[in-house]
C-alpha cells in the first residue's frame, strides 16, 4: 500500500472536512464509499440519511455493493443506533433490501406490536432466514452432545434377547473370536437402553428485558433443537414482569420469537416461582437461568426461591448471557449469592452451550467442565 493508498483511507475515516489537510482525488468507487460513509458516520450531518425511504434504500444497496456481508452487518447495526432508522425495520422495502443477521432479529422483536400489518410478513420471511441458519449450524451439535450422553447413561449390560444390539456387542466381542468354530462368544452383551418418556428435564426461564436480545434468540434456538429429543423435556418460560410460557411453541422457533416481546421490566422472583411449578423431578431437572440477575421485583425472595430449588435437588444454572458479545453488565451481587449457594453463574458463547447441557444433565461438575473451557465464572468474593 502506497502513501497515496494510506492518505485516502485517512480521508475516508475523518471525513471531508479533512479534504484541506488530506488532498486526494477518489476513483469513482471511491467516492461512493467515502458517501456511504459520510452519511452514516459524520456527526455534524445531522441524521444523514434523512428519513426518506429512497434516501435509506438506496444506501442500504450501496453498502451491500462496496463492502463485504460482515461489514455491512455492523453498518445497518450502527444506522440503527446512530440515525435511528426505524423505517429499516418497519417498512416492507426496507427489510427487503437489509442483510439479515441475529441483532437486526432482536431489533424486530424489540419493536414488536410496532411493526405494520404490512411488514409483519417480511419481517418472518427475515426472522425465518436467520432461524434456519442457526438451526442448520446449532442443531447438529446439539443432538450428538446431548443425545450421545443419554446414550451412554441408557446403555442396558444386561440385555434381554430382543433389546440387543448386535452391531455393538460384535464390535465389543471382536477379541473373542474363535477361528476353530469360526463365530465369536459374545461374553459382553451390549444393548439398547429401555425407552422412557423422557429420562431428564429441561426448564429453560429466560429473562426477555431489553439488554438480553441476542441471548433470547440463541436459547429459543436450543430450546427447539432440545425439544425434538425425545428423552429430553423440554420447557422454555420467558419473563419481565410477567411470566409467559413458550413450551407450545417450541416446535415452531419462529412463532416462538414472534412471542417474544423484548423490553420492560424484571421479576427473576415470579419467574423461578412459576419454573418451581414445573419441576416434577427434581434429581432429573436442569433449570437455566438466562438473566443478567437485575431483579426488580422482590429480591429477598428471589434469593429464598433459588435456595429452595437448590436444596430440593435441582440442578440450576445461571446464565448471564448467552451470545458472543463478551462480558455482559450484570448485577454483581445477586452473581456472588448464586455462586454462595452453588449455582455455577457465568456468560456462555453459543459453541459452548450444547456442552454445557450434556455436562449438566449427566451431573458433571460445572465448575470442573467450565474450567476446561477456560470459562471464567463468578465467585464469591
């Protein structure tokens, strides 16, 4: 990269007003970069792109033609922000034209009731996309972890006849091969574990306030994914200040986040309340709790409500966000009681989360597993 190269970059990135100090002389693409640029990033333009749809859909081509699809969706993310552009997501024209990712899904369920008649059809056309995508990514993952750690604890050693597995109990019996009688002694037997309901349960209780969007969108991901295991039950419950339960529509995760309304308020009490009366099965329960622990409701009895769903034997898990942004603002305080008490608390990246569940639900230590992840999580201090 030659000076020439360097010095138009610079302009590109200060803006036109640097045009005295930085004279340059941009190709034609050039140019049409360093507009697109100018209309999203120079303050002193006040709301560049006006609110004109044209104005919005014409730039919203532009960046989709000079920069690549990661680039652009950290573009449309900050117009949203910046310039707020709710016209982006509540006209039809415009979410057409947008790259779908998961942050402009979260923004759609944060406008929710908002969005027109009109625009609600294309707005699930964008919200589908984005679903089969993840699911197409997470789902495989998830079943083998989850379903091959029920496999394993349902292995049946003492089969009888017709619950043998033949393919496993030859490859187990290999190195008892008689060559004389030319057959194998099969002296372990291997075979399938006796079908159950469900052999473990799931509540997933997910806070929906605005802050957590992301974290919302990849838990009803896995929520449907876990859902179509048959020896997992799965239960998904999500919360402000008042509890819904989404367990019906986990068999349709785009319903699902349709029913999803980000935003308000937080009573983590009311929810554990409500989880409690899921519980059947306390020793075969996993609870996760997806919240950055800000209670607004009553936090004294939020604290009583965890220590009795500890004590009663159900293995809780508290979640401070479930995305790959980083470290999430979370409430410190009511962090430290959760770990007092022996609830792992720690932020967990997509990747991670299918095994997270298997550890949990074959009762590994989380501490143990989350320190091989070199996870860092909460303590008491």
């Amino acid at each position: 990269m030659d000076n020439n190269d360097i010095a138009k970059r610079w302009r590109m990135v200060l803006g036109r007003e640097t045009h005295e100090e930085l004279p340059v002389s941009f190709t034609k693409e050039e140019t049409g970069i360093d507009k697109t640029l100018e209309a999203l990033y120079n303050t002193e333009r006040k709301g560049g792109l006006g609110a004109s749809s044209p104005n919005v859909a014409r730039w919203l081509g532009d960046i989709r033609t000079y920069f690549p699809a990661s680039v652009v969706q950290v573009m449309q993310q900050d117009a949203l922000k910046r310039l707020n552009l709710t016209a982006m997501l509540t006209e039809p024209e415009m979410l057409e034209t947008v790259v779908p990712d998961i942050h402009l899904v979260a923004n759609l369920m944060s406008l929710g009731q908002l969005i027109p008649e009109k625009t609600k059809a294309t707005a699930r056309q964008v919200v589908k996309k984005v679903v089969d995508e993840l699911m197409q990514k997470l789902s495989g993952p998830t079943q083998q972890a989850i379903a091959g750690m029920l496999n394993r604890a349902a292995r049946n050693t003492r089969p009888r006849h017709n619950e043998i597995n033949w393919s496993e109990t030859i490859r187990r019996n290999l190195k008892h091969y008689q060559p004389e009688y030319k057959t194998i002694i099969p002296e372990v037997k291997i075979g399938y574990g006796r079908k159950r309901k469900a052999m473990k349960d799931v509540v997933l209780c997910i806070d929906q306030s605005g802050s957590m969007g992301t974290s919302v969108i990849y838990s009803g991901i896995f929520g449907a994914v876990m859902a179509s295991i048959p020896a997992v039950s799965t239960k998904m419950v999500v919360f402000d200040t008042a509890v819904v339960d989404l367990t019906e529509e986990l068999q349709d995760p785009v319903d699902l986040l349709f029913g999803v309304q980000l935003g308000g308020g937080t009573d983590i009490h009311k929810a554990l309340s409500y989880c409690q009366q899921l519980v059947t099965r306390p020793l075969d329960t996993v609870l996760v709790l997806i919240s950055d622990l800000y209670e607004g409701g009553n936090e004294s009895e939020m604290r009583k409500k965890a220590v009795q769903l500890v004590s009663s034997g159900v293995d809780v898990i508290a979640l401070l966000a479930l995305n790959d942004e980083g470290a999430p603002y979370y409430d410190h305080q009511n962090a430290d009681f959760f770990a007092s008490i022996g609830i792992p608390v720690f932020a967990c990246t997509p990747d991670k989360f299918p095994e997270l569940m298997a550890a949990a639900l074959s009762k590994q230590d989380i501490a143990t597993w989350a320190g091989a992840q070199d996870i860092k999580m909460q303590t008491t201090r």
